[in-house]
C-alpha cells in the first residue's frame, strides 16, 4: 500500500492534536500539582510579578529552594493571611481559573507562577510549530541557495 502526501498530511494532523492534548493535560497536571504544594505547605506565595499583560502570582518553598515566607515578628494574623491567601490560589489552580505560566531561576533556587484571567492575564494556549514541514522546505531551500541537485535534498526528506 503506498502512501500519498495527503494520507501523510492527515497523520500528522492526527499527531499534532495528539500532542496538543498531551501539553494540555501536562499543563493541567502542573496547576493541580501546584495547588496541592500550596495546601500542604511546601511553597507559599512569595510575591506578585507586575507586566503589562497582567500580574502574575510567584509561589516558592523549601521545596524550590527558597524558605517558607512567615511573618518576622511571628504574628499570627500575618501568618493566617498568607495561609489564607495560598488557599484561595490553590482553589484558583484546581478550579482552573489559574494556570501555571512559568518560572524563575533564582540564586536560592527556583519560582512557580501563576496567573489568569482574574489577575488580567489570558489563557495560555498551547502551540506545536511544523517543525518537520519546516524542516523539508528547509532542506529544499540550502538546496536551492546552494546549488544542489534537488534530488539530494528529497532524499533526506522524511517520508
């Protein structure tokens, strides 16, 4: 059975969504992954990133690196506060209204952040660039800039 470029087309479509799928439920895990680091303690908010898209929440704990953030004089009001602020991020990420939109290196180690559509930053959507058609017309390009026979470029093409 031979297979035409369009039969090829669709399978890679079919793959693309696929992977689509994968970033999204990976990116879902992180969120969940995160709220559950914030309910047990191990990364507390540190801060709030200003951008102009929006703000963006930095989580960071003994797990990342970073110490627990706890009030310097041991008020216990201050430490409620911020117990109480993690939970209602926490309840953002599992509610999904919150997202994980990266992180920072720090000299202590590393950040979580997160935002969405409630702090003005819009959802993420995740994107796979055709990387193996770019790579063909790539191919077929040196080919042609460089004076090659074109067969020698197909034969390196994926099939």
């Amino acid at each position: 059975m031979k297979v035409t470029a369009k039969d090829n087309e669709k399978n890679q479509e079919g793959n693309v969504e696929a992977t689509l799928e994968l970033i999204r439920i990976i990116h879902r895990n992180l969120g969940i992954i995160t709220a559950i680091l914030l309910l047990t303690g191990q990364i507390t908010i540190m801060g709030v990133f200003v951008t102009p898209r929006g703000f963006r929440v930095t989580m960071a704990g003994p797990i990342t690196g970073s110490r627990r953030i706890e009030s310097k004089t041991g008020n216990p009001l201050v430490n409620l506060t911020i117990d109480v602020i993690d939970i209602l991020i926490a309840k953002q990420l599992l509610q999904d209204k919150f997202f994980i939109t990266g992180s920072a290196l720090t000299p202590f180690g590393f950040t979580i952040n997160a935002g969405g559509p409630l702090l003005g930053v819009e959802r993420m959507v995740p994107k796979v660039p055709s990387l193996f058609h770019d790579l063909d017309n790539f191919n077929m390009l040196v080919a042609k800039l460089l004076n090659f026979d074109p067969s020698i470029a197909n034969k390196y093409q994926r099939k």
